[in-house]
C-alpha cells in the first residue's frame, strides 16, 4: 500500500528530508521518500510512503500521530492511501 501526503511548510526541503528516518522507522513502513514540488499548482511537499498492506490500520495510526508533531508547520494537508489493484 502506498500513502501520498501533500502539504505546504514554514520550513525548508532539507528539514523536511531530515525527518524521512523517523516514518521510516515506524514498523509496517518499507520505505518513504520526500518530493518537492518542482511545477503546478499543488502544495509544496509529497511524502510517498510504503507500507505492508496487513499493517495499515496499525501503522496509519502511527504515521497519523508522526505527522501530528509537525502540524503547526505544516498547511494545505491532504493525505490518500492506495493499494495495488
């Protein structure tokens, strides 16, 4: 399963990227990588998150609540899980 989370931040892309490790830490997380936009008209940033399918609910949870600490930089969140089809 793949979670994409976009939003706008008060700070810059290397801070955004220091705390990849952090939801990479999270169990049920394979991988995540941060994009910065770099065309359109969409917020600033995108996580791309990896994880186990079996582990959703637990680990989205956890990334709700990883996501949560930085909420007073972030804005313009939107956030979708997807699974393969």
């Amino acid at each position: 399963m793949k979670v994409f989370v976009v939003f706008d931040a008060y700070v810059d892309g290397y801070q955004v990227n220091d705390r990849m490790a952090e939801l990479e830490s999270i169990s049920g997380v394979n991988s995540a990588r941060a994009l910065e936009r770099t065309a359109g008209e969409v917020p600033r940033y995108l996580l791309e998150i990896d994880m186990e399918d079996e582990y959703a609910q637990e680990t989205g949870q956890k990334l709700k609540a990883a996501l949560g600490q930085y909420s007073s930089y972030m804005s313009n969140v939107a956030w979708g899980a997807y699974k393969k089809i």
